[in-house]
C-alpha cells in the first residue's frame, strides 16, 4: 500500500500551484490498496469533489476509472495520470492537473530529472494548466498567474557559503569578513536569493544592511558589500548568472513630446505621435513576439526549454513560461531592467510583467494581449501609431 498527499505545500508530492489559494496546503490523498484507487479528503477548506459531488472529509472513497475528481472545484485530478507514483507502466505519460473539463489533453514527458512540459491547456479560455517534474515530484501550475515567489519556494539550487574560514565553499581572505560570514544561491539566471550569517561587520546589498537569519531576493543588478569594502563579484560567486544592466526610463529628445498633460486630458487626443512614441512602440513588437511565440511553442514539446544548468532549480525549469531562462532582452529581463530596485517583491508574475511592458509610450495605458499588428491607437489617450 503506497499513499501520496496532494494540495499547494511545497511537502506535498503532488503540487498544485493555485494561485486563488482555494486548494489547501495538504488538501487530499490518493492509496493504492488490493489493485484500487482510493481517495480522502484531508478536511480541506473546499472540499474534494467526486462526480461533482462533495465526499466527506477523512474518509477514504473507492475510485473507477471514470470516476471525475476535482480539487477545491478548480483543479481536476485525473486518475489515469496518477499510476506512475504507483510504479505503474505509465512511463510515457506526464500527469497534468488542469481545470475541471473533459476536453484536456495528454502531454508528453520527457526522463529529465527537472523538465518543463509545454503541452499548453486552453479551454474557452480558461488558464494554461502546465506542469513541471522534480524527481518524483509534480508541480501543476498556471504559468501565466503563479507568482515567482512560489516557484522559488520549490527551487531545489544549492546555497554558497562565503567566508574566512576554509570549509566555506569560498573562502574570502580579507579584513572585516566573518568566519561564516553569508550565503547565496542562484535561483534563476536572474535572480538571487542571500542569508547573512550573523556576520560581524554586516552584509550590504545596494547599500542596505541585511537583517541576520533573515533570506533575501535581488535580481542580478544588485551590489553586495561583504562588511565595510568588501565588494562581491557575483561572476565570480555564479559563472552562469546573466546580470542585469537597470535602464533608467528613456527621457524624449526636447520637443518630442506633445505635452505633460494628463493622458484624459481633452486637447492631448489631438496631438499626433511624436517620432520618439512610434519608436518605442516600434518595439513592443519584440515584446509581443515573445509574447505570442511563448503561447504558441506550448504545443511544441521538441522546442523544450533547457534546465539551464544543474541545480538551479524549478524556477528556472519555468522559463518557456515566462520565468527564468530568457535571453537578455526578453520580457523578464526588460522588466527587471526597468525596475527602480533591484529587491524582488514575490509577486511578480510573468503576466504582472508582460501588462507593465506592453503599454502605450504616452499614457502607460496596457495593451493587455491584443496583438501588436491589431494595434492603431490607444483606446485611452487615443494617440494614433498607424
């Protein structure tokens, strides 16, 4: 008899990333016992529904084959994806949690020990229900909608010890830096996360001292001081991470722009696009490539995003959804770019990302998901680009 436990912990060994927070930490199990299936519900917050019925809570349910299973009325569970926890002959098969609709397909799986499958779910427009693999775990997310901080949480990269004392991964043989004087890993090729080890003397990123004990998250672009001179060389510490260069927003030449009044202002409609708006809404079309070439290499499993080195962990695995992996110059690095700091709030989505890019060079009004070429104005300021 073997038992798995499904729901949004990180423990579970089934993940299912909801970014509407309605499945529970540890919302239900699924045992094989005498060749069947039987499920419980672990007095979930909203229930576990059986045939679009509600079972009670912490009593085990034999299961059929047709049997429809949904967790917290958002997320199905589909039994035939579930035999290979079981040691079942499904090696073939990546199981693929997505919204409650008979009409999902099957994904294909690749043996990578983290990997990305890039069989994209659209139902009438329902969310993109993807999956990740992490050993014999399985993450099922909304790549458009979860958070980076929730990937990171699963991210599985190994931590850097630096400091004086030699059994430090890097040893820093100067004044002021601590026996064990801090700690970083690289979670994505972007984005770092750093502990201070109850350091002497302190350890500084973009000038602020870091609370001891307590984990931070910065993208590439951030300035970490070891004690009062010591400067980090993050080159040094990952040669694999691609730093970010932070990108002031582009000032108009004089004359370039037709005023500062407010985008709803009734005489600012008229005024004409200047040269400096029609270049940078230019390229947006690079950003709506992306965009769209992401949507639709979903369907594409032998254009499989690479892990991107060993050990960096699930949240660079994200990257054909919108974290990690991209070339400089992609939506993720633009944003980042385009930060004031280089502290990373934990709710960033690659969604919340693609909107604040993909707006109008005169009101900053977004242009949601309406493709590029469709565009000839703004529907807000009314400004004309076509």
């Amino acid at each position: 008899m073997k038992e798995i436990i499904f729901g949004r912990d990180k423990s579970c060994d089934y993940v299912l990333l909801d970014p509407d927070r309605k499945v529970s930490r540890r919302h239900g199990s699924i045992m094989f016992k005498d060749k069947s299936y039987f499920i419980k519900d672990l007095d979930s917050s909203n229930g576990t529904f059986l045939n679009n019925k509600k079972i009670t809570s912490n009593q085990w349910v034999r299961l059929t084959p047709a049997d429809h299973i949904v967790a917290a009325n958002t997320i199905q569970i589909r039994l035939q994806d579930i035999h290979s926890f079981f040691g079942a002959d499904h090696s073939d098969k990546t199981i693929v949690l997505g919204q409650s609709d008979s009409r999902l397909n099957d994904a294909n799986e690749t043996d990578k020990t983290l990997l990305l499958d890039h069989k994209k779910l659209a139902i009438d427009g329902q969310s993109n229900i993807v999956q990740l693999k992490v050993g014999d775990k399985r993450v099922a997310l909304d790549p458009d909608k979860t958070c980076l901080d929730d990937l990171i949480d699963l991210t599985e990269s190994h931590w850097v010890s630096l400091g004086r004392d030699a059994s430090n991964q890097i040893v820093l043989k100067s004044d002021g830096i601590s026996r064990f004087h801090c700690k970083l890993r690289l979670l994505t090729p972007y984005i770092l996360e750093i502990e201070d080890l109850s350091s002497s003397n302190g350890t500084f990123a973009d000038g602020k001292k870091l609370e001891s004990k307590k984990k931070y998250k910065y993208d590439s672009s951030v300035k970490i001081r070891l004690g009062n001179e010591f400067r980090l060389d993050l080159k040094k510490v990952f040669p694999s991470i691609q730093l970010i260069e932070k990108k002031l927003p582009l000032t108009p030449p004089q004359g370039q722009r037709p005023s500062q009044l407010p985008a709803n202002a009734p005489n600012s409609a008229s005024a004409p696009a200047t040269a400096f708006e029609l270049t940078k809404f230019k390229e947006l079309e690079v950003v709506w490539s992306e965009f769209s070439k992401k949507q639709g290499n979903a369907n594409k499993p032998d254009l499989g995003i690479s892990v991107l080195g060993v050990g960096i962990g699930i949240a660079a695995a994200a990257a054909g959804m919108g974290f990690g992996g991209m070339a400089v110059g992609g939506i993720i690095a633009q944003y980042l770019q385009r930060k004031n700091s280089s502290a990373m709030t934990g709710g960033e989505t690659f969604e919340k990302m693609f909107y604040e890019l993909y707006c109008c060079p005169r009101c900053e009004e977004s242009f949601q998901k309406r493709p590029w070429y469709t565009i000839k104005e703004c529907q807000r300021c009314k400004v004309k680009f076509k």
